[in-house]
C-alpha cells in the first residue's frame, strides 16, 4: 500500500489514483508528448540512432531528448546499445516491455488524428464564448 512517505511494499493492486503510488510516475512518463512521439519512433523503425530521433521529432531539443531516452532507458521501457567505434554508435530501441506499449500509443494516436477536427472546433467555441468566467 502507497503512504505518503512513499510505497512501503509491493502490493498486488496498484492504484494511480492513491498518493505515493509508483504507478502514477509511470502514466506521467508514457503521457509525456515527447515519450509518446519517441516510442512512436522506435516502434516504426525498430531501432534507431540519436540523431534520427532528433530529425524525425521536430521541435525537440537535444536536452528534452535526452532526458527522456533516460528516463525511459531507467523504465526499462527503451534499451540503450553502445558500439565501440570511434566515435561511438548508440542506438535505441523498444524492450520487451516497451513492446507492449506499441498497441495503447498507436490507438491514443489514432483517436488524436481521427478526432482533431472536433476538438479544434471545441477549442474554438470554448474561447469564442465571451460569456465564460476566468
């Protein structure tokens, strides 16, 4: 069970919406845009190098990159493989685990594409309502 101080044991049902809870960390990673659009990446193309991620995800910085190839790498959603060459080649790819996650992101980014036009027409009625209290 989750506490405030942190998870004090595993326990066999993890619950995002209780505080301390280590699951909620996870739904904050695999919500990330960058997360998302990363894996998207690795599962099209298997494996790929550092300076194709960053040429495929426009508007990425190299910092933002790195942090979430770590984080993710730490998740043991992505595995990091080093080659010895001068200068070294590094490449990234989904695990095992990260497999998994293939099939959730690709329906959360179909729907996003399936439906933007209706949330942009949202989008534009909700700010067009002068009415609306801050």
């Amino acid at each position: 069970m989750a506490t405030d101080q942190g998870v004090t044991e595993p326990t066999t049902s993890w619950d995002p919406y209780e505080r301390g809870c280590p699951s909620r960390e996870v739904l904050d990673r695999i919500g990330d845009k960058w997360t998302v659009l990363v894996l998207g990446e690795l599962g099209r193309h298997g494996v790929c190098r550092y300076t194709q991620l960053r040429k495929q995800l426009s508007g990425v910085s190299e910092k933002m990159l790195t942090q979430t190839l770590r984080a993710l790498e730490r998740d043991g959603i992505v595995r990091r493989t080093v080659y010895p060459t001068v200068p070294a080649r590094v490449e990234y790819a989904l695990t095992p685990l990260g497999q998994t996650l293939r099939e959730p992101l690709r329906a959360l980014t179909d729907w996003s594409v399936q439906h933007i036009a209706e949330v942009i027409a949202a989008r534009e009625e909700y700010d067009a309502d002068t009415e609306r209290v801050s």
